[in-house]
C-alpha cells in the first residue's frame, strides 16, 4: 500500500464523523446524556463484535488450510456455486 493513500484514509477517518458518531450526538441532544451513554455503550460493543469475526476471517484465510489461503480460488468455488443455484 501505498503512504499516501494511508495517510489519506487517516485523514477522512479522523476528520470526518461517521454515522454511528452522528446518531450518538443526535440521541445525546434530544434524549439526555445517559441514553446517548447507553448507545455509545452499544456501538462500541458492536464495533469489537465486528473486529473479532474480521480477525478470525484473517486467520482462518491466512493460517488455514491452503485451499482458503489461496483467494482467488476461494472466490473462483463461490462463483461456481452460485452459478450452479442460479441455473
């Protein structure tokens, strides 16, 4: 990867609000500061939820058998089982 293109994504990632961030100051204005705690709470515990399945796809694609570190072929089996069910 390039730097650059790092550096970039840092930059959008930090500069910009997302939408959970969004919605968190929105229940915080019209709901008081304990119910935005409580969503807060819950995106946080959501976003650690996706970061576990995310490694664990990492480590079952990198340190699994063969057949699924090779991606190529992985996508190369989904396709032809899809185009099997589509027809």
């Amino acid at each position: 990867m390039d730097i650059t293109s790092f550096l970039l994504y840092c930059f959008i990632i930090t500069a910009t609000p997302g939408p959970t961030n969004v919605v968190i100051l929105s229940t915080t204005q019209n709901y008081g500061i304990k119910k935005g705690l409580h969503f807060s709470y819950g995106s946080t515990i959501a976003f650690f939820f996706i970061s576990i399945i995310s490694f664990s796809k990492f480590i079952v694609f990198n340190f699994g058998p063969k057949s699924l570190a090779n991606h190529a072929n992985y996508r190369n089996c989904l396709y032809a089982l899809s185009s099997l069910s589509n027809s």
